[in-house]
C-alpha cells in the first residue's frame, strides 16, 4: 500500500472528543485538535469519504463535542464502552472493505487512539495518525504514544498533510474550499 493517504481507500474516524473527556485537558491543545479534526471531518465530507464518530460511554463522559458534531451525521455515531474501536462489533461493521486505509483523531492518545490504530494494524489496515489532531491529558502520554505508533509501523502524519493527499491536485471547488479551511 502507498504511505500517502488516498480518498478512494480512506475512511476517518474521530475517536471520543467528548464533552466530560475535553474538559480536562490543556486549553490551547484542545482548541487545536478540536480545530484539526473540524479540518479533517469537513473534508471528508467534501470528498465523500465516510467517517465513524465514536464515544465512550457517552452516560458517563458527555456526547461528541458541539463544535465536531455539526460536521457528522448520526448514523455515523458508535457508542462503546472498550478501549479499542476495534473491539466493537458495530465499528467493526461500520468500517468498509474496499477502504483499507484509516485515519484517525481524537482522545486520548495513549489509550483509544493507540489501541484502535494497533488493533486495526494488526488486522491488516493501513493506519494513520494525524498527530495534531490527537490529545491526552498528559503531553509525555501523548509523546509516547505517538512514539509507540510509529515503531509499530502506524505512519504519524498532520491535518494538511492527509487532506492534501486526499485532494492530489490544486484544483476543483474541494481544493478552493479544503484550502479555506487550513487558512
């Protein structure tokens, strides 16, 4: 498989940016990643690429933040109470065949992140990981994480990166409209 992210074989999943969950994190972090992952949802919508938006025990820790959840649908929405996506049978379900290739963001690094983007390696899926558009309380946890992902072969990328590999070429109203959303 290429090592740039293609829309034709991407799907993106937003993993627990939840009310109870962003409220105790950093500000300034969790305004960026809020802001990367708005990037990333939106462009997937422009390009047709479908996205899955998991919470976590949702009862306990709050719905998808207001800001993300005017970008998804609902039927996008998977609520689980694992740590992995993975282990969900209804993600599962939701992830499509013909898209090996996932992209994910949200909370927390070390945790959910990082044991969706193994388990999904590990079940032959080409993983991304937009390391701007991941938090953890703790950035040493984030640190690791990411250090973790990348020995393990999940290729560590960024919000631009990914959505100008999805687009290719600087054109078309996707381009025109991609491109004011990184401004």
């Amino acid at each position: 498989m290429p090592y740039t992210s293609q829309h034709e074989t991407s799907q993106l999943v937003i993993v627990d940016v939840q009310d109870k969950l962003s409220s105790v994190m950093e500000a300034t972090a969790l305004a960026s990643i809020v802001k990367n992952c708005g990037i990333l949802m939106q462009a997937a919508k422009l390009l047709e690429i479908p996205t899955i938006v998991t919470e976590q025990y949702p009862k306990g820790l709050g719905a998808t933040l207001s800001e993300l959840a005017s970008y998804a649908n609902t039927s996008q929405y998977i609520e689980k109470t694992c740590f992995s996506c993975a282990d969900s049978s209804l993600f599962r379900s939701h992830l499509q065949g013909d898209r090996p290739q996932i992209i994910l963001a949200g909370m927390e690094a070390h945790i959910c992140v990082l044991q969706t983007a193994l388990q999904l390696q590990e079940s032959g899926k080409q993983v991304f990981v937009a390391e701007d558009a991941v938090i953890s309380r703790n950035p040493a946890n984030k640190s690791n994480a990411l250090m973790r992902l990348r020995q393990a072969g999940v290729i560590v990328s960024n919000t631009e990166s990914v959505v100008f590999e999805w687009l290719r070429v600087a054109e078309g109203e996707a381009f025109k409209q991609i491109s004011r959303l990184i401004r």
